[in-house]
C-alpha cells in the first residue's frame, strides 16, 4: 500500500500498529530530530510523537508527559484530555495524515491503546527571531516593530493593532508535496465580499507543488503576470498592514516569511510610504509631492534629456546650446551610448552594494560612483551633464518607496530611453500615452490600478497629497463606512 493511501486510514486502537505506521511515516528512526515517547497511564500504553526543535520539550514535559503519567479512570481520548492535558489547544484527528501534518508543524500527537485516534496537543515553540525594526520599510516616525518568519507571531501582531471581533483569520494550506500554512485577514463588514473571495479561491487553487514564502506566493496569484507592474504589496510593517485591513483590504500572511501580501492595491499605494500617516498633513502632502517628483524624474529625464540633445536643440538656449556642445566636443560616443553606458554603470554599482556585506556596502557605492565618474570625465568618455542626469535619475529613483516598482521605473526608463533616441519628444510622448493607456487598463483583483481618480468615485483626499485627518473618513474599498454608518 502506497504511503499516500495509508496515511489516509483511520487510526485504530491497536498501539503497536499505530507507532509502526507513524514511524514509518516519519521516516524513523533514519530521522533522528522525530521522537517517539512511550509512556504507562492507568496501565495502558501510549505513545507521543513529536519533531525536536520544533515542538517545545518543556511544554510536553510539564503539561503531557508528567499529567499523562498520573492520569487514572479515563475511558477514551476525549476523557483523558479533559482529566490530563494541561493545555488550552488540544483537538482530536482520525487520521493518520493529520497526525503527521501536526507533528511536521511542531504539535505532540498522543496516541493511546484503545483509542481510536489521536490527541493533537499545541506544544510549538517560539521558533525563529525576536520581533525587530523593519529593515526594508525604515520609517522616521511611528511604530518600529517588524514581521518576522513566525506565522502566530505575525497574526498577533495585527490583532494588537486592530481590536475587533470583526477582523477574521482565515487558515489554509497551499503546497501539495511541502505544505505551507497562509492565513488571510479582513475586516468583515468592511472588506468587500467579492475580492475576499477572489483572494481565497486563488490560494485554494494554486497548482505549485510548494509555495515557501510570500514573493512566490504573490507570483502565482497575480491576475496579470506579464505586467511589469506590481499587482500586490508586500510590506514588513504590522502597523500598515493594519491600516489597509481597515480601508477595506486583503492581508495574506505566509509562513516563514517576514512579509504581508496586501491586495488589492493601486499605483497610489505603491507610492505611499509608511510613515507618512504619521506626519502632520503639510508635511506628508510635501514629502509626497517630493517622492513622486523624484518618481517622474527617475522615468523621464534621461528620455527627455536624449530628445531635447538629439532631436529638438532648437528649443534650448543659445548658451546652454553652446555649453553642452562643448562639453561633448571631446566624447567619441553618442548620447544614446552615453546613456547607456550610465545606465549600466548605475545597475552594476547599485547591484554591488546591495549584495555585498553590509557593513561595506555604502563605501562600494559611493566610491564607485566617484571614482568610474570622475574616470570617465577624465578620459572624456562621458560628459559632465550626463553624471548629472545620471545622478538625478538615481536619486529620483530612491525617492521610491516600494522597491519592486522602483524596478518597473527601471525598466520602462530604458523603454523611453530607446523610443526617444528614434523619434525624440514625439517618441516619448508616444510610450508615455501608451504606459498611461496601460495603467488604466489594468487591474488588481478587480480593482483599478488608477482608482479611485481613473475612473473617479468619492475618495479620501489622501492620494498624491494629503488632506487634514478629519477628512480621512472613507474606506478604499468599501462601499460604506461599517465604521462610522457611512451610507453609500
């Protein structure tokens, strides 16, 4: 009998079958992190199994072992775990798979001689990291608590956060052959039914055989995967994650993963960062008005530089005219070249101190920026204004508070770059009509990546600026106010 047909047996009361086919299962005693306990209570025998490392030995030992031991006068499971197990999570399992799932998740299972199953006891330990700062979404102002890899952990960090008995938590399994646990959160009576749904049939119909964490999971539940751009949000923030629960969206938490997966989402989302509820709404609204400036410039001055040099000069000045010729009379190379040649330079030492240790990393990108500059405007390879441009470009793309649309900006800059070295400013108006054409289009689990503005319903005026808080009222999503008794 294959493994997968066995596991699906009903367990019987017979102790000995049950630890031979648990062993089995385990892959005991090749296996040695699996412990297989034998114990005597009230003269019968029973067996604990449990995976070390994952399951707390000091939680077995004080509310199972020792309890068990001195338990007398039981007459089935569910009497031994009311007279013995000292433990509030305690349930009951048929089967032989669910047994093995919760030993695999860190859970003692009991078996006992005439039982006729199994008691699942929670006895997980505080596996992984402390809860620490967020390391990717750093804020000046708010909370300074992250995920971490611990499911539970990141669970109760949000319910610290949003009080409600209407904030549910929906567990599933996703992974065929490495099962992985998910849990997704909404606000009932606020999120919308229909995307809730959305959601949960996409994680109950993933065909991956395992799915580890939250980037792969976001991969296979996207609606659009050729898009460059990102149709959900992960953030390591419990206090944002909080706040779009709370607008009426979807939180999907991953286990192992310090990440939430926030859908849906739209391009003002992406561009929102997390401390920016937290300052005072003049100086939010500026800071953002700053980030997406900084956005726009990262997606079209190297374009729009290229085209003015290349194809329009007759707009500049004379002397402007005259200054740049001249700092280009000694380069052997085109703009367009140019260009790429920064681009280039630009992604190799970006890459370089991204991967190397952290403790040198800034060091790697600020002397390699200094020393390949001043080197290539020395050997008159690149002209001084294209460092600016260069520069500018770069610093308008860490302006950019989401990382992967921070890359989409990458790629749909080079995209302009090239149509604007063919057909210059009509080249770029040209792909800036075709990736304004795209966004509209597009979608994220229903939602429109331009709402609420493309196409327009009432809103909260927290979009590209920041309006005063008490006119913060409306939900994202939802069609009225479940908190206040909005009607629609």
């Amino acid at each position: 009998m294959a493994d997968g047909e066995a596991m699906r047996e009903r367990i019987d009361g017979d102790i000995g079958l049950c630890e031979a086919k648990m062993k089995g299962f385990l892959g005991m005693p090749a296996s040695a992190d699996f412990v297989c306990r034998a114990l005597l209570s009230d003269g019968r025998r029973l067996a604990l199994f449990f995976l070390e490392g994952m399951a707390d030995g000091r939680l077995i030992d004080r509310y199972a072992v020792m309890p068990l031991q001195g338990a007398g006068g039981w007459n089935s499971l569910l009497d031994l775990s009311q007279r013995a197990v000292g433990l509030c999570q305690c349930e009951e399992a048929e089967y032989y798979a669910q047994a093995v799932e919760a030993v695999l998740e860190g859970k003692c299972a009991v078996f006992a001689q005439g039982g006729g199953g199994a008691l699942i006891l929670d006895t997980r330990g505080p596996a992984g990291r402390a809860v620490d700062r967020p390391q990717g979404e750093s804020a000046v102002m708010g909370p300074q608590e992250g995920f971490g890899e611990n499911l539970r952990v990141n669970v109760t960090l949000i319910r610290r956060i949003v009080k409600s008995e209407k904030l549910v938590g929906e567990a599933l399994t996703v992974g065929a052959a490495l099962p992985t646990r998910v849990e997704i959160m909404y606000i009932q009576g606020v999120a919308r039914q229909e995307v809730v749904d959305a959601v949960r049939e996409r994680v109950q119909s993933l065909p991956a055989a395992q799915c580890p964490g939250a980037g792969r999971l976001e991969q296979w539940m996207e609606g659009h995967p050729l898009s460059l751009f990102p149709q959900m949000l992960q953030t390591e923030r419990p206090d944002r994650a909080a706040g779009m629960l709370t607008g009426g969206q979807v939180a999907l938490l991953v286990d192992g993963s310090p990440y939430a997966l926030i859908c849906p989402v739209t391009l003002f989302h992406l561009l929102h960062a997390a401390d920016d509820g937290y300052l005072r709404w003049q100086n939010g609204t500026f800071l953002r008005l700053v980030r997406m400036l900084g956005a726009v410039l990262s997606l079209i001055l190297p374009a729009a530089y290229l085209a003015v040099t290349t194809h329009h000069s007759h707009v500049l000045p004379a002397d402007l005219l005259m200054s740049i010729a001249e700092t280009r009379s000694r380069v052997p190379f085109s703009v367009l070249t140019e260009i790429w040649i920064m681009e280039a330079a630009f992604f190799l030492i970006n890459e370089a101190g991204t991967r190397v240790p952290s403790r040198i990393g800034p060091a790697v990108g600020i002397v390699g920026a200094l020393i390949l500059g001043q080197a290539a405007v020395s050997a008159s390879l690149i002209s001084p204004l294209i460092i600016i441009v260069a520069a500018l470009t770069g610093l308008g793309a860490y302006c950019v508070p989401y990382y992967p649309l921070n890359l989409t900006l990458c790629a749909l800059r080079l995209g302009l770059t090239a149509l604007a070295g063919a057909m210059g400013l009509y080249g770029l108006a040209l792909g800036l009509m075709l990736l304004w054409a795209r966004l509209c289009a597009l979608d994220s689990f229903g939602v429109g990546y331009m709402e609420p503005l493309f196409p327009h319903r009432p809103h909260n005026d927290d979009l590209w600026a920041r309006g005063p808080i008490w006119r913060q009222g409306r939900r994202f999503l939802a069609r009225h106010d479940a908190w206040t008794g909005e009607k629609p």
